[in-house]
C-alpha cells in the first residue's frame, strides 16, 4: 500500500477489464463489442478532419455531436452531455452528486466498475442484491427505500442481459429522492428506451454509449441524456476538453447514419436468438437477453472433456476449466470469479461464423448434452 496516495485508493482492487488477445488470430467474445464495422461515414469523417482542427483545441461542448443525438432522441442539445466514454459519466455523476458521508445506490450482481469508483470517491456504499429464481431476475422490492444520493441501474443489465420495463423503473425514480442514472450501455439490442422518464421527471439521467451499438468502442464516446439542469452541473466536473476532434467526428457521423447503425442490431438480434437456442440444446439454462451478449450457466452436474478425458464437475467446478479451454482454442468469453457468477459464463454475441466456432468448441466440451 502506497502512502503517497488517499487510503481508498490504496485499499481499491480497481477495476478489472475483459482479458485482451495477446494475438489477431483470437475470437473476442468477452468484452461485448459490436461484430460488425462502425459506418463507413465514421472513416470518412475522420478522414475530414484537416491539421488545422488538430492544431487547436477541440470544442469543449461537442455542440454537433449534441446537435445531432438530440435530433436522433428528440430532445434539445442541452439535454445531451458528451463524455469520454460513458465510463466518465459514471465517475463524474458520483463525484458531482455523492459526498463523503453519503451513498451511491446500485444493483449486485452488476457492471463491476461500480463499486470501484465509490470505494475511490471514498462514499458508502448500499449493494442492492438481485432476486434470483431460476433465470428470472429481479429488482429488490425495496429499491427506492435506499438513503442514497445516487441510484444506478443498469438496463438491460449487465451479465445477465435481462431487461426492465420502463413502467417499473418510472416508479422507482418517482418513489426515489435522489438522482436515478440508468446505464442503457445495451439499449440499443433492447425492445425500448426510458428515454421518456428524462422528458417526464426532474432526477433522471440515461447513459448512453457509441461503444456498443455503433461500433466505436475503440473511440471512447458517450453521453448522457437528461434534465438540461441537471447536466449543466455535471459539466461543471468533466475535464475542460474531454473529447478531441477525431473522436467528435465519429461519433457524429455514426449517430447521423441511424439506418446503417440499425441494421447492425438487428443481426445481433437475430443472431443473439440462434445462439440462445443452441446454448440451451447444449444443456445451459439462460436468462432471455435485450443485450448483445447473454449469460450461459451450467447445470450443477457438467460431464465435459477440456483435454485430460472425460470428467464430471459440479457447474461451479466446470466453469473455469471451460473458459480455459475455449481460450486454448482462440476463443475468449467472459468468466466472473463472483459471487452468484461462479457456474456462469458470459458469451458475447459475434459474427455468424464467430459463434458457430464457439457453438462447435462447446459442443466437443460439453459431453452431457
């Protein structure tokens, strides 16, 4: 532990990100990246971008960029905020929002960056579990009882990919007395959006990201969607220039091209049912996905061969053998060494082939099915 830097920080495990190939040659099927290649109009307007742009500071505002999504989700510019990844969103939103003494609100099992950014702020934090049964989850009943300043919900959620119905979480933000942020990271592979609750109630702010629906997650841009008075003090603690020129290009140019971007989710959707139902004749159980990956868990019996011969393990036994044996073979998913995660394995939705490679490489594992 370091004595150069606040306790907090020393005594945070930090955040965790998905593993990263070390090689081209991988399948990538653990950081639910987008398959298929941002619209052609994103090169071509980082293309436009002269050496004179470069030369100077990028607009502080990214007033096209909100000029643009507002169009898109009917609202004005200054209920749109650009940040540098919706990651930034999240740690200015607690940091503009939650005190010392106070708490930020979210959802177990969920995005793990969570709790990483309240133990670095240095607040409290009220852990909210899901209710599991099976392969229905649900949101604790007393969710809007909380002390907290913040609420963070993340829909559909991440790792199971189930989805909220907008009714409930109006309730929730209505009965809530703080600020209600919901991650829609995911909205984009979802049957619909709360965006109605930000035209509706003064404490709502949506998250949203180019990282997944438009292909960009190697640009780092997101934004949020909100009451303007609200954001306008949200933008009181951003950094000064948070997004530079190339980044503002794209983004502008894949938000404007909806037909293009649409047409990417739709064969994650249609891809992400053919997946399901082959993950399900294996003998997996999954919960039903709105999002672009889904999360496979085993029985508690697995009879599986990972290259030492035939074996039975319980599932939560099971789950680390398979996802390193799918990575032997190019292969990476997503295994969480978690509570309530441990006989789990989250798949990210590819590319037809990607997933056929992956279907085939389960099926040779999995002996039971």
């Amino acid at each position: 532990m370091s004595k150069y830097v606040l306790p907090q920080v020393a005594a945070s495990a930090g955040y965790v990100p998905g593993e990263q190939p070390t090689g081209n040659e991988a399948i990538k099927l653990n950081t639910n990246e987008n398959p298929y290649p941002p619209s052609p109009r994103v090169l071509a307007a980082m293309a436009a971008v002269t050496p004179e742009q470069l030369r100077k500071y990028p607009p502080p505002s990214a007033r096209t960029f909100r000029e643009a999504a507002a169009q898109v989700h009917g609202v004005t510019p200054d209920m749109i905020l650009a940040f540098n990844g919706g990651d930034e969103l999240l740690s200015v939103a607690i940091r503009a929002i939650v005190g010392p003494q106070d708490a930020v609100a979210f959802l177990d099992p969920s995005y793990s960056l969570y709790p990483v950014l309240a133990e670095v702020q240095g607040c409290r934090q009220t852990i909210l579990p899901y209710t599991i049964n099976g392969q229905d989850w649900r949101l604790p009943a007393n969710i809007a009882q909380t002390d907290a300043k913040l609420l963070i919900i993340v829909n559909p959620n991440a790792p199971s990919g189930t989805f909220e119905p907008i009714a409930n979480l109006r309730a929730i933000a209505r009965a809530f007395p703080g600020v209600v942020l919901i991650d829609e990271a995911y909205v984009d592979f979802a049957p619909e959006s709360a965006l109605p609750l930000v035209k509706e109630l003064p404490n709502v702010i949506l998250l949203r990201t180019l990282s997944k629906g438009y292909s960009l997650a190697g640009m780092r841009f997101g934004y949020a969607i909100g009451p303007a008075e609200l954001l306008r003090e949200l933008e009181k603690v951003r950094d000064s220039y948070p997004l530079d020129v190339m980044a503002q290009a794209a983004a502008t140019a894949a938000i404007s091209d909806q037909a293009y971007a649409r047409e990417t989710w739709a064969k994650v959707v249609a891809e992400r049912a053919r997946v399901s139902a082959a993950l399900r004749a294996l003998g997996l159980a999954l919960p039903d996905s709105s999002s672009n990956f889904v999360l496979a868990q085993l029985p508690s019996q697995v009879r599986l061969d990972v290259g030492q011969g035939p074996q039975t393990l319980t599932g939560s036994a099971a789950a680390g053998p398979i996802y390193e044996a799918l990575k032997q073979r190019g292969l990476l998913i997503r295994y969480f060494r978690l509570p309530r995660l441990t006989d789990k394995l989250r798949i990210t939705i590819g590319a037809p082939a990607e997933n056929d490679r992956l279907l085939g490489a389960l099926h040779n594992i999995l002996l039971s099915h």
